[in-house]
C-alpha cells in the first residue's frame, strides 16, 4: 500500500465533506453531553437513533439502488424521481402507525433522513450522478447548516431532547425546493419516463430485499440502545453513558466510510480490489485507535467528568469498530453483486445474536455486557463474510 494513495483528490474531497458532516454531528453530540443533563442527553440521542432507524425505513433501499445501478447517468435521475415519489407516498401510510404509537411529531424528520440526510436518497444521487465534488458541496453544506440549529436549539429549547426532531422539520422544505430545482435542470421525456417507469416496478419488488437488508443492519448497529431502553430501570442515563463512548469511537467509521465511496467504481470492476482496500482500512484504524485512547482518557479525566467511567466501555467498542470498518467493503461488495438475501440472511442472525448474548450478560454485566455483545457479534459477522468472500465470491 503507497500511503501517498489516500492523498488523491477524490479521497480528500469526499473524504473532507465526510469528516465536515460526522465533525459536526459529533461536535454537537459531546457539547450536549456536557451541557445537558445526562438523562436529557441520553433522550436527545434515542430520539436521534429512531430518526436514522426510521429513515433507513423509508428510504426502501433506494439509496443502494441508486448506488450500485450500473445504467445509464439518465436512468439515475429518473429512478431519483420515482424514489422521491414512493418514499412520500410511503410516508402517508406510516403516518398512522406513527399517530399510534404517539410518534407522529417524528414522521418529518423521518421524511427528512429518508429524502435529504445522510444515508438518505439525495445525497448518493449527487455521489453517483455529479461527482464527489457536487456531493461534498451538499454534504458539508447541509451538515453544517443542520447540526447548527441542532446546536441552537440544545442552547435555547426548552425541550432539548427534541432538538434533532425540530431541527429535521425545518429542512425539509428546503430540501425539497432542492429537488425542485434539480428536476427543473433535466428534461423530461414522458416516453422514456414510462420506460423506467415499468422497470423502476420491477426494481421496486427487489427493493424490498434491501430495505429489510438495511434495517436489519442499523438494527444490528443501534440494537444496544434500544436494548438498555428495555432492560434498564433508568434508560436515560445509560444510553448517555453508552452513546457517549459509542460516539468516540464513531470516528473510525470515518476512515472505511470514506475509502470504500470513493472507491466504489473500482470494486465495481475488480472485485479482487477489495482485499487491497481493507488493508488501507486496517492500518488507518489501528493507528486512529493509538491516537484515540490518551486522547479520550484526558476528556474523560479533564472535560467530561461524568463520563470518566466509561473508558472500559470506549476501549470494547473501539476494538469492535476495527471488525466493523473491515465489514464495510465485504458489505459494499456483496451489495455491488446482488446478494442481498445473503446479507440480510448474515445481519438477520447477527441482531438475533448481539440480542440474545446482550440480555443474557446485562444482568450481570450491565453496559459492559452489552458492550461485549456488540462485539462479539460484530467480530462473527466478519468471519461470516470474510469466508463467503473467498470461498464463493471470488470463484464467480
């Protein structure tokens, strides 16, 4: 591996909006970890996880349609166009299991991390269709604009655990004169409108592999909130004291996240590409780790006195995230080759896994059970993928 590679301009460019966007959110995050009460922060961060879990919801897959379609560049705006259209109409129908559940406040920041946020369909299409440049420009500007009344609205709200929800409902007009302008730029044509029409109903049945695909995977990720938010007798507090140790080592996520985007192409056409890939991921995130763990026990020692407990916590979840960022480029792959019901088939019993191990060691354990859980089911999953990877992938 030559490490003047990670310096090309793509991987800076992208790579930046990607540190500006997760920066920001994190910036936020350990301000109101700090400032807040931590039963207020450890609401602010569930509501925060319902909204990602309720987008990937929404989204039906189409972000990874849209990524991995190999068409033509005109196919992508119109399957844009259809997405957009399903994913609102889809929101209608939620929102009365929203109303029911007394959740219906969320259904538009759930719209809006569906349509506008990351993950969500908007910024992939300007990922696939204008380049990284154009998608680092919406990124960052978006991620900016947003985690700032994010931050606003923590400072001054009087309900500060709502802060992400309030601030999701504010972009989402903004979001959609976006969109009105990027269909303004391109000319329909209503008889090849029709044709992708007939093929996006076709898509759309594959789709629904994806969207359980998707949710299993967040599932799997965000299970350890929504398993303290069960068992715990005081949820709050300890989702903050997990999330905040989460949150810390989130920022490793930026490293595989970032290569495995801007090198989406090339596993595209060499799928041989990706063992040279999760070398490069491997290297960066071990020596992030070394750089990390000082730097986390002087916080948690100096700023954030609260949490100085957490470290055993922060150094589990670090060590898993070595396993997860590998997963990344295995995952991408898979998804590149249509194997969807393979990943769904791995994250369906890796949930099923990290949820079991998780109850059975909490009682014990408490955090640091679940936390080892994670682990331990994360370290499965890429043994899972790593032997399908070579002994079936690389034979076709």
């Amino acid at each position: 591996m030559h490490i003047r590679e990670l310096f090309r301009g793509q991987y800076l460019i992208y790579g930046l909006s990607i540190v500006v966007a997760r920066g920001a959110e994190l910036a936020v995050m350990f301000f109101a970890a700090h400032y807040l009460a931590k039963a207020v922060y450890g609401e602010l961060e569930y509501y925060k996880k319902v909204l990602e879990l309720g987008g990937a919801f929404l989204s039906f897959g189409f972000p990874t349609l849209i990524l991995t379609y190999t068409r033509s560049e005109k196919s992508k705006w119109y399957l844009l166009l259809f997405a957009t259209f399903f994913i609102a109409g889809l929101s209608l129908l939620v929102l009365p299991f929203l109303w029911v559940m007394h959740y219906q406040e969320l259904w538009g920041g759930i719209l809006f991390y569906a349509l506008f946020f990351t993950g969500g369909v908007v910024p992939v299409y300007f990922l696939v269709r204008k380049g990284s440049v154009a998608a680092s420009i919406y990124k960052s500007l978006m991620a900016l604009l947003f985690y700032s009344t994010v931050f606003v609205l923590v400072l001054y709200s009087d309900f500060p655990q709502y802060s992400f929800v309030k601030a999701a409902h504010y972009f989402l007009i903004p979001g959609f004169i976006i969109l009105f302008f990027e269909w303004k730029s391109e000319h329909i044509d209503w008889r090849i409108l029709f044709k992708y029409f007939r093929h996006f109903r076709l898509l759309i049945f594959g789709a629904v592999t994806l969207i359980f695909n998707n949710l299993s995977n967040m599932a799997f990720l965000y299970s350890d909130i929504f398993i303290i938010k069960l068992l715990s007798a005081k949820p709050n507090p300890q989702i903050a004291d997990y999330s905040f140790s989460l949150n810390a080592a989130n920022i490793l996520m930026l490293i595989p996240m970032t290569l495995v985007q801007v090198d989406i192409e090339k596993l595209k056409k060499n799928i041989r590409y990706l063992s040279q890939l999760n070398r490069k991921i491997l290297y960066l995130i071990i020596l992030a780790i070394l750089m990390m763990i000082p730097a986390y026990y002087l916080l948690t020692h100096k700023f954030y006195i609260r949490y100085a407990e957490t470290l055993l916590l922060f150094l589990i979840i670090a060590g898993a995230k070595i396993f997860q960022g590998l997963t990344v480029a295995f995952g991408a792959s898979m998804l590149i080759r249509k194997k969807y019901g393979v990943t769904l088939t791995i994250n369906l019993g890796m949930i099923i896994t990290n949820v079991v191990s998780s109850y059975l060691l909490y009682p014990y354990f408490r955090l640091t059970g679940i936390a080892i859980a994670s682990a331990l089911s994360l370290v499965l999953r890429y043994a899972i993928l790593r032997y399908i990877y070579s002994s079936r992938l690389l034979k076709t």
